[in-house]
C-alpha cells in the first residue's frame, strides 16, 4: 500500500509498465505525451515477465483488481509512482469493465487501452483521439493516487465516466477545487490544445 | 448529489471490497456487512440512505433481508444484487418494496445512473413529506374542541368516517361548525392531499348551481362564452361539500342524485359523461325528514345522503363546551392580532357562560374577536363583550325558538347601534334576512318613539 498522500506529493519519477504486450512503440509515446502534462521525468519500463496476470473467469478480461495489488507490490521505491499500461480489456468482478484501476493515496495504478480505441466500438482507428483517451484516463487516475475521490463537476477531469462518451465530453482539466490539491507536479502545466 | 451513506451486504469480498472502494472514491461512506445478521446489526446502529443487497446469500436471502431492513428503516432505499437476471425474482423483489434490481457485473455507468436516481428519489420523497407537512400545517382546519359528551361523540364520529369514503350528513343549527366538521372529516381522510371543494346550494339560483355543480360546455347558454369545470370536477380525487342542501330545487336533487351515485357528470350543454372521483359530505341546518314528509326534498336523495349522520347540537345545549371554545379563539385572535396572550376575567367567564348563544359557535367566535379588538390590556373584561351578551337575562330563556330569535335579533341591533350590515354580520346572515326578520318580529328602533 501507498504511504497516501504523500506518496504522490513526493514523487520525483512516473514510471509506465507494460502489461502483457503493447502495440509497438506505444508506451514510449504514451511516456512522451505524459511528460507534456506532468513535471515529472516519465521513464517507459521494459516489458516484466514475473508480473503476474490473471484473467477472470469465463471473461475475455484481465482482473484489474489482482494486477493492481501486483503492481502495487512492485512499486516500493519511495518518490516513484507506478502505471501499469495493458492492450488487454480489464474488469472487476463486480463491473463489467473499468477503464482504469487506483488506490486513493497508493503509489500504484492500472490503465487499459482496449476501451479508448475507437475500434472496440467499430469505428476506424484514430490514434489522436485514443492518445487523448489514454492521457486523460492516466491523468485521472494519478488523481486518485493524490487521494482525489471523484468529482461531482461534470466538466472536470475527476468526474466519474462510466463510458466512453463520457470520457470524451468529460473536460480535460482539473476543476479549481481538485486542482489546489493536486501536488505541483501534477497541476503545474496546461493541457497542450489538442487536449481541449 | 451530496455524500450518501451506503451499506453493501454480500458474503463476496471481492464485491464488498470493490463496490466500497467504488463508492468512496465516488465521494460517499459505504460500510459493508458479509451476511444479513450483519446488516441488521449495522442499520439497527446507523442510519444508511442506501442498501444493496446480494439476494443469493448463505442463510437469510437478501429478500428476506430486505423485508426486515424495510422493517427495521422504513427510509432505506434497497437495491437488490444477483448475478441470475429472473424477472420473476425481480418482480417479487419490486413488489416487496425494493426501489431497483442490478445484475451483476454491473456496467460501472448504469450503477452509477442507479445511485444518482436513487438519490434523487429520497431527495423527492423527502421533499415531497416536507411539503405535506407544511401543507397540513396551512391547511390545517380549525380544531375541533368541545368537553361535553355530546362534542366527544362527535369527534368520535368523525374519526370513524373519516376512514371510510362514506357520505356523511351533517345537521345542526346556524353556526354549530358544520363545516368545520366537513373540513375535519376531509384532513383525517385518505383524500386529504386533493381538494375540498366547497358549495353553498343555498345562496345561488337553481340556474346558476346546476352550472357551478355540474360545469359547462362554451355556449351552452347566453353567457356561457368559455368551458367551465363544475365543482364535481373540480374536487377530483377529493370532497365535494354541499352546504345548505335543503334548500336544492327539486330538479337539481334529481341531478345530484344521478351525479352522486353513478360518479358520472355531464355538462350544461355537454353530452359526454366523465368520470369523476370524489366523497359527498352535505349539512343542512333543515330537518330533512320533515321535508321528505312534506314532499319538498326527495327521499332517494335524502338517504343517500344520510349514510352517516352526525347531529351538531347547539351550544346552548353543551354550555361545558363554551369555555374551552371561547379560550380558543382568544388565543388565535390574540396571535393574529400580535397581542400579548390574553385571558378572560371571571366576570366575563360568567357572562359568556350565561349567555345562551342562539347564533352557536359562530356568535361565540365574533363576540370573542370583537373582545379582542376593543380590549385593553391582557384581561377581556365583560365590557368588551358584546352589549347584549353581558346584558342577556340569567336563568332560562325565552319560551320559543321564534322569541328566542326575536330577542336575541333586537339584542344585537340595540347593541350595534342599529347598524344593519354590523348586525347582520355578528348574526350571520346577509341584510336581506336581517331586513325580513326586522319586519317579521316588527323589531323598532328605540328613539322610533314606538317600543318594540
């Protein structure tokens, strides 16, 4: 488990895991558009076997739940946040699906592409737009690592999406009210506009 | 949507682990309990706006659970949990009061969706009870008091029928409160929240009642320009009372007769029938009996009227009744008077004990609001009262009802001065009456130089 909100608001390096395999080149980009946002170095980590995966039954679906606690079990170093990153659809038992996965006030998080691709809903890829997807999904979950709950803001980044409409028309910003409890690193920079 | 406090029953920890975090990142306090024993325990401690309950769970079922909950906190929103999606399990669980049903796993969007509704629905209902409340409290009619045996029977009465949807026939005097009765039958009644329409058959033309009663159609008769509701319709869902139904034309009898025992109303000029909804209270100061033997009133009418009787005696009849009646209105004219709290002195308790009240409740009410106006200080003394109340002669009355009328007519007019429209209004009856009654008893004013 995190050392709460500290663990975020001493962070000095966001570090991204992949989590089975990735498109190729995806999680160096991922890391560059991330280092747009956040004034922290984003290192992108090589793929790591022993990570262990385990996929819920009789569900095309990796548990998040599991991944988080192991990835929550990897991520000991003080001052350095956690994200691991999967092509695959992920779920909790209870949910059909989430897009992402964090402890409030932990030090590690799960986000999944497989919903942020326009070609899950049929629709041709469009790599902006996912990109877009992906960094708000992180953003948000980064929030709850500085032990942001959700927002009741509609327009604001920590505001619940539930699907991905939602993460569309959610805005790409933090609310003044979320924002003063960000930790500088994270509320320091503005959305770049192809974010708006 | 403000925090909620939610309980999550599941004997799954995997579910009670992720719906809790769930719903606390959503901003709300959730607690969790891994059997029903726990549950209740739990709401037996706190209070929770929402429950979600596994209905598959070793031992007690969420469904058995949820009647206890409902039992235990008739305000709990329950949600029912399964992962087998049955109508019929959902139909039992609705009908057993659950607000929804969600099968698992759930779409993270359609629990939220179900949350915000649920919230918005206690926040209605909630709502919803405040502006009963507050309506009760406005709309609140006036008490009914009264210590005799006779009052007490009456209050009896009228709890009774006020459970049932009977027609209820008041009689009395002038002035006993029957319509105070009526509008305490209406608040107790299960009807309460529609309205209560009141008509007084006795002060319009049979022309002009028929249309008020039964409404009409535009141009149905000179004057008629636009569609007009009758007061049947008017009172849908509620209570429609006929005062002074003695004195209904035989004609407009037969059409309420119709219209009170098949439900149904047809327009001046209309030709549909449309349903309404609606309980009959009706009081006449008349004896009906009489006029059904004397052919005036129809007998078929007369009994379905007279389902229920409650008789208002006069307060000459009650005297116990005057001074809690009187304290009463001293106390609300007070109030709305912004006086200080008032009381009687003991010679205006006397006086207001030895008076025999012909015009009843009503006289009682605008001798004590007149006290309060033209007193002084916190004490009514009997000067405040009314000339003639302090001036009635002690020990019995008059003889007849006609010179008991006749003395308490002239009683009044000495004491206003001869002022017809004040007069009028202390005896309750318009200025035609009063005239006709003047001439009736040859009633003279006293510098006429002609006694009386």
């Amino acid at each position: 488990m995190g050392t709460g909100a500290e663990g975020a608001a001493e962070a000095e390096t966001l570090e991204l895991l992949p989590v089975g395999t990735l498109p190729g080149g995806a999680l160096d980009e991922l890391a560059a558009r991330l280092s747009r946002h956040v004034e922290l170095p984003v290192r992108a980590l090589p793929p790591s076997p022993a990570l262990g995966v385990v996929r819920l039954a009789g569900r095309d679906q990796l548990d998040a739940n599991a991944l988080l606690l192991a990835l929550e079990a990897r991520a000991t170093t003080p001052r350095r946040l956690l994200v691991g990153v999967t092509a695959d659809d992920i779920a909790i038992p209870i949910f059909t699906f989430v897009f992402g996965l964090a402890r409030q006030g932990g030090r590690a998080a799960v986000v999944s592409l497989a919903r942020t691709d326009p070609r899950f809903y049929g629709l041709p890829a469009d790599a902006d737009l996912q990109g877009g997807r992906v960094i708000a999904e992180v953003l948000h979950e980064l929030g709850h690592l500085a032990t942001l709950e959700h927002c009741a803001n509609r327009a604001c980044l920590m505001s619940f999406a539930g699907n991905v409409e939602r993460v569309d028309v959610r805005g790409r910003r933090f609310c003044p009210d979320c924002s003063a409890r960000l930790p500088s690193w994270l509320r320091g920079r503005r959305a770049p506009p192809e974010m708006v | 949507m403000s925090a909620l406090r939610i309980l999550i029953v599941d004997d799954e920890t995997i579910v009670r682990d992720s719906l809790g975090a769930w719903f606390r990142q959503d901003g709300h306090q959730a607690e969790v309990a891994e059997n029903a024993k726990e549950a209740l325990r739990l709401v037996a401690q706190s209070h929770y706006d929402i429950a979600l309950l596994d209905i598959k769970m070793p031992g007690m079922d969420g469904l058995e659970l949820q009647d206890r909950l409902a039992a235990a906190d008739p305000d709990l929103t329950i949600i029912l949990m399964t992962a087998y999606a049955s109508v019929e399990t959902a139909v039992k669980a609705m009908k057993a009061g659950a607000y929804d049903y969600i099968v698992k796993p759930f779409d993270p969007d359609d629990l939220s969706m179900l949350i915000r509704r649920a919230a918005e629905h206690r926040s209605l209902r909630a709502e919803n009870l405040r502006l009963k409340k507050s309506l009760e409290t406005v709309a609140a009619p006036p008490p009914l008091l009264g210590d005799s045996a006779v009052m007490k029977h009456v209050l009896e009465l009228v709890g009774t029928v006020s459970a049932s949807d009977a027609t209820v026939l008041i009689t009395g005097e002038s002035g006993t409160g029957k319509e105070v009765v009526a509008r305490a039958i209406h608040a107790a009644s299960a009807r309460r929240y529609n309205p209560m329409v009141v008509v007084n058959c006795g002060a319009l033309p049979e022309g002009i009642l028929e249309s008020e009663l039964f409404g009409h159609e535009a141009g149905s008769f000179t004057g008629a320009r636009a569609r007009h509701k009758g007061k049947f319709e008017s009172a849908e869902g509620g209570t429609v009372f006929l005062d002074e139904i003695g004195e209904v034309t035989p004609k407009v009898q037969v059409e309420l007769l119709r219209v009170i025992e098949e439900k149904l109303v047809t327009r001046l000029g209309g030709t549909a029938p449309i349903a309404v909804d609606f309980r009959t209270i009706a009081a006449t100061n008349r004896d009906l009996q009489a006029a059904v033997r004397a052919g005036s009133f129809r007998e078929d009418l007369f009994w379905r009227l007279n389902v229920v009787n409650i008789h208002i005696p006069p307060l000459r009849e009650r005297p116990e009744d005057i001074p809690v009646l009187a304290e009463h209105f001293l106390a609300r004219f007070a109030q709305a008077m912004n006086r200080r709290p008032m009381r009687f002195s003991p010679g205006t308790k006397d006086a207001l004990a030895a008076y025999p009240w012909p015009g009843n409740v009503r006289e009682l009410q605008n001798a004590i609001e007149r006290a309060v106006v033209v007193g002084h200080g916190e004490t009514v003394e009997p000067s405040a009262l009314p000339l003639h109340v302090i001036q009635a002669p002690a020990g019995p009355g008059p003889g007849s009802l006609a010179e008991a009328e006749r003395a308490h007519i002239q009683s009044v007019l000495d004491a206003s001065g001869w002022n017809i429209t004040r007069a009028a209004r202390v005896l309750d009856v318009d200025r035609v009456t009063l005239y006709s009654k003047i001439r009736k008893y040859e009633l003279k004013k006293p510098d006429d130089g002609n006694g009386s």
